[in-house]
C-alpha cells in the first residue's frame, strides 16, 4: 500500500533581515513547488537553497501544507 500523500510546498525568496522571516518583496517569492511526501519537499528545498547559497539573505522554507488543510487530523493524531 503506497504512503498516504502529504502535500508539502517549498517556497523562498530574499528576507528583508537575516534574523527574520519576512519576504522583502511577495511579488518575487519563489514557488518552487508541491511535493507529495516531505522526503520529496526536501530534496527540493536542498538544491534550490544550495543554488542561492552565496546570498545570506535568501532563504527558502518547507511548508507542511497537508496540517493547514486539514487541521483536525492533526490534532487527532497527537491524542
């Protein structure tokens, strides 16, 4: 039986500060894409971030997606 599908995004772009997490400009965010499983998600996030490496201020972040759709199986499992 395949792995149920956890819908993850990757997105980055340049912060305004190093320290924070807020884009300097959301028109220029980078929407990488959506993957199906974290494993996936990362591998996706390990190459763009390594291909921006040399600018300190971009930053690209794993969004867990699948826990803002549907919230209450999250909370179900933690019972």
């Amino acid at each position: 039986m395949p792995d149920k599908q956890l819908l993850h995004l990757v997105i980055g772009g340049e912060l305004k500060d190093v320290a924070g997490i807020e884009f300097k400009d959301l028109s220029k965010v980078d929407l990488v894409g959506a993957y199906p499983s974290y494993d996936a998600a990362f591998a996706a996030w390990r190459a763009r971030a390594q291909s921006t490496v040399d600018n300190a201020l971009m930053r690209y972040f794993i969004i867990h997606a699948h826990k803002l759709l549907d919230p209450l199986v999250e909370k179900a499992t933690r019972a």
